[in-house]
C-alpha cells in the first residue's frame, strides 16, 4: 500500500470500494446524498456551528482544503467512499495520536440506499489495514449510540471488541449521548487480519 507524501493523492482500494480524499469538484454527488438522506444521517450527528450551512459549496471546498491540512500533518485521514464510480458515503480516521498513544477513531456514513449490501464493514477494514500497516498505529476505536442499529451492525459483522457504554460521550443532535466503545489493537488486527481480509476485501 502506498504511503501518503506532500502534494500526492491517497487511494484505498477494497474488494468493491475505493476510499479516497474528497475534491471541490465531489460537492454535487455529496449534496445530493446528504439532502436525499438528511433524516437517515443528521439524527445521528453534531449540530452544525452557529451561522454554518450544512450544505454549502464553498464551506464544502474548505472543508476539503481543511482535510488535506490534516492530513499533511497526521492528525486526521478523512475519505470519501467511492463505489463503482458514484460517491457513496464517508469514513474518517480521526484524533490521531502518538507518543505513547498511537491511536485514533473511526466515525462514517453511508446512503440509505447502499446500506445493508457490505461496502461500509469492507470500507472499515480496509481503513483498519491503512491504520495499523501504513500508519503504524496500536489502537483504533468507533463509538456508537446504542440505539444506532445501522452503525452497531457494521462492528458487530466485523465481530469488534465491545468496550462498555460512556455515558453522555457526545453531543449528537443537540443531546449530550451516551456511546458503546468498539476497539481494535494491532495485535488483533494481525491475529485476525487474514481472516478480515478474505472476508471482505480479497475474496472475490
């Protein structure tokens, strides 16, 4: 897998998804999944910042400049996901950090009408494998409301370690949530990488 350097682009490559940095020119396809689906994905997410339009084009283009800034320095690695050509969602590995941490979070979404067919488990092993291989990092965690079945099922088909509930973890949609901690160290990638990797990125 290649390794991201300055100016250059990052590709992920999956079975059927390709997670890649979104672009300025990605706004049209990523308004049209987030107006269509805004009752499936708001409820679950932050409030927007006071004065800040959730669907914007130039706050969309800052975004993307914003993303790239975080990139460059390693604190963040934010992707668009990419099936067949047509933008599909987003995974984002975040917080990243080092010392004697090395660790980061895992947070995505995906449209409605793609969900339930696979593309975000294999999306979230193939980030897992760029995180421990490419960014040599020891631990990865994603944090759900337990009620989000949608979210739970993506962990649970990958069969991720459940670390018990924070209480009042995030505040979603206005309400301080509480969250389940899922969590991956290294040595469990490596111990079930291949059978993750058969699973949902090589076999045909």
């Amino acid at each position: 897998m290649t390794r991201l350097t300055w100016g250059q682009s990052l590709e992920l490559r999956g079975r059927r998804v390709l997670l890649r940095p979104e672009r300025p020119e990605d706004f049209d396809a990523w308004a049209e999944v987030r107006i269509r689906c805004a009752a499936w994905l708001t409820k679950w997410e932050p409030l927007p910042l006071p004065g800040q339009a959730e669907i914007d084009r130039h706050g969309f283009a800052v975004r993307c400049s914003a993303r790239d800034r975080e990139r460059q320095l390693g604190t963040a690695y934010a992707f668009g996901i990419f099936v067949g050509g047509r933008f599909a969602g987003e995974i984002n590995l975040s917080s990243v950090q080092r010392g004697p941490f090395q660790s980061g979070y895992v947070g995505y979404w995906i449209d409605e009408a793609l969900a339930g067919h696979g593309y975000m488990p294999e999306s979230v092993v193939v980030l897992l494998r760029y995180s421990f291989e490419d960014l040599g990092l020891h631990r990865v965690q994603i944090s759900i409301i337990p009620r989000n079945h949608a979210s739970r099922r993506v962990v649970e088909k990958l069969g991720l370690r459940a670390e018990g509930v924070a209480e009042r973890y995030l505040e979603i949609n206005g309400v301080w949530e509480d969250h389940v901690r899922f969590a991956v160290t290294v040595e469990e990638w490596f111990e079930r990488r291949s059978a993750l990797l058969d699973a949902w990125v090589t076999r045909p």
